[in-house]
C-alpha cells in the first residue's frame, strides 16, 4: 500500500511551498502584526487564483472537484509559514458542512469560496450539552466562545439546540451585521472574536441525527487536517533551530556540535515523523471514508501532531537561548501557534478516550 502523495499532490505541495516562502516571511508578519492587519488579502487572492480554495469544492459549484488529500498537502505548507488567512475555517471546516448540507444557501457560499469571495467562521463541537446558543424558527440567541478571524467573516457556522434537539446554522454576516467582541488570543496573529446572537436570523443546515453525525465527522477531519498544519508547524520551528544551532558559536565551535543540542534536534525528528505517518494514515482513512479507521487515525493523528508541535517550538526557544525569548526572534510565532492549536478541539483527554474506544472496534488491519 503506498501512502505517499501523487506526483499532481506533491507538484501542488511544491506549488504551495514556493509561493509561500516568498510571501510569507516572519519580518513580512511582525511588520502587519505591527500595524494592526491581521488578514493577508494579497495572498488570499493568489490563493483563489491559483485554484488552492475550489481543490475541494465540487465542480457544480466552481470547485475543482478533488479531495482532502489536496487540502492535507496545503494544511502543512500553510502551517509551515502560519500564513495569516482564515484558510482553516473556510476550508476546512465550514466548505466541509456547506458540502454536506441540504440547504439550497449552501452551494451559493460554496462557489463564493471557490473564487475566494468569502471567509468563513465556525465553531465545532464535541459535547453537544456544553452548546450556549438556542436556535428557533429561524433564529438564533446567545453567545459563541472565541473564534478564529470573527471580526473578518462573511458567514459563521455554529451548533445550536432547538429545543433541545441538536443543529447546525450558518448566519449570514453581510445581511445580519453583528457587533464582534475582541477576545484575547495567545497567538496575536490569528485574531479572535465573540459573536453575540440576539433572534438573530439563521439558516438551518442539518438536524438531529444528521447534525450529530455531520459535526462528529467534521470534527474528526478537523483532527487530521489540523494534524497536517501542526507537522507544518514543527518541521519549519525544527529547521529554524538546526539552522541556529550550526551557525551560533561557543567555545569556537557550533552549539550543534554538543550531544545534549543534537539529542533535542534528534527527538524533534523522531516526533515530527511519528506524527507524519499518524497523518498520513488520516489522510488514506478520510479519503478511503473509512469510518471507524478514521476515528482512530483523527485520535492518533491529534495527540501525536500536538506533542510533535509543542515540543519542537517549546525546544526551538529554549535552544536560542535568551534570544529566542524576544519579539525580533522568530521562534514565539511557533510556539504561540502550538500553544492555540493544542487548545482547539477539545483536550487531550477526550482523544486519548476516542484513541482507546477506536482501537477496540478497528479491524485486525489496522491494529
């Protein structure tokens, strides 16, 4: 079994990886971070030019018509730069519900997205009882937790209960505008926001069972997508932190050279890997739609990509030394992102009991 991309999803991966590095560079974001522009419209615009945000949209709404494994190549180029653009909630998250959704307004958004018209807010769930907002006849009332480029969206997709019967809603921010409280983010590049509904008009995209079922496996994808972007993340910290250690000297010679220094670099290595065939594994699962091989390759793939990401970025600042503790290094965009990546999604425990649970129904092939 080969679970190596194709030669079309590694040219796009090499596509990716070489407009990235030229527009997303660390100064190029401390600068707009600077200046308070938290969103690169430039390179969203490149982005649809390029057809990276229809790869997976169908063609009777625009899209290229392909598939996750092409949104799992540029989830880890994008999380290698930590481009700022709302990919994550548009693409990966909201597109996949539009895509499963009955709604006649969901293949109107999907083509905007094709064509790079529109950002996407969403908020995923896991226990449906912690739910805050109520949706009725057509309206939704409460208050969302913080969530990634509020403040930027057209549209918010968000659990609600009517009744106490579970569903799912989309919110049209051009024709229903809403005030957006600022909320405060550990990652100052990617902004956060708190909607607050009050009857406010909303689309109702699944029900029930059919709610229950779509966020149970949008959040599985979620996992593994987010895996992708994390391995990204702590492949580039990873790099960062050889390239220093080869070049800074003490003593007369490159701390690269000391065994303690290659040890770290060598367990950043190992994880990453570890985490990358997890992934990989993900990636045939969703592809291959294998339902209960997907719950536990999103558990896997979760746990190890975190662990992965956090120590690479945690190690990459320690072994800066005291310069890897300034705003003028690069290595706290790294761990920031580690640290609000391994926030979302629930904690650690809950996929540590979906890793468990998994393994015990999977077939003999995956065991």
């Amino acid at each position: 079994m080969n679970f190596d991309f194709s030669d079309e999803q590694q040219m796009l991966r090499d596509q990716a990886r070489r407009l990235l590095r030229e527009t997303c560079n660390f100064n190029a974001l401390r600068e707009r971070l600077d200046q308070g522009e938290q969103v690169d419209l430039n390179l969203w615009r490149q982005m649809a030019e390029l057809g990276w945000l229809a790869v997976a949209i169908p063609e009777e709404q625009g899209g290229l018509g392909l598939g996750v494994l092409e949104l799992c190549v540029l989830a880890e180029e994008l999380g290698r730069t930590l481009a700022p653009v709302p990919f994550h909630g548009t693409l990966f998250t909201g597109a996949e519900i539009l895509k499963r959704s009955m709604a006649p307004e969901a293949a109107d958004w999907l083509a905007r997205i094709a064509v790079g018209d529109a950002f996407l807010t969403v908020q995923l769930t896991l226990d449906w009882s912690d739910t805050k907002l109520q949706w009725h006849k057509g309206e939704l009332n409460g208050r969302t937790p913080p969530l990634a480029y509020a403040a930027h969206g057209n549209a918010v997709i968000v659990p609600a209960l009517d009744q106490g019967e579970p569903v799912v809603a989309l919110v049209d921010l051009e024709r229903h505008a809403l005030q957006v409280a600022a909320a405060t983010s550990v990652d100052q590049a990617q902004p956060h926001g708190i909607f607050t509904f009050d009857n406010t008009p909303a689309v109702l995209l699944a029900r029930g069972d059919e709610a229950r079922l779509l966020m149970r496996e949008i959040v599985d994808q979620d996992a593994i997508l987010t895996a992708f972007e994390q391995i990204g993340g702590a492949d580039a910290a990873c790099n960062l932190t050889r390239d220093y250690a080869l070049e800074r000297h003490t003593f007369g010679r490159p701390i690269g050279s000391y065994q303690a220094v290659k040890h770290k670099l060598a367990d950043m290595a190992v994880a990453i890997e570890l985490a990358r065939s997890n992934a990989w594994f993900g990636a045939w699962a969703m592809h291959a739609g294998e339902t209960i091989d997907q719950r536990l390759a999103a558990a896997a793939s979760r746990l190890s990509a975190t662990q992965a990401f956090e120590y690479a970025a945690r190690e990459c600042l320690h072994l800066h030394g005291g310069i890897g503790y300034t705003w003028e290094a690069d290595c706290h965009f790294f761990f920031k992102r580690s640290r609000l990546l391994a926030m979302t999604l629930g904690q650690p425990g809950i996929w540590v009991d979906q890793l468990l649970a998994a393994h015990s129904l999977a077939p003999l092939h995956t065991r």
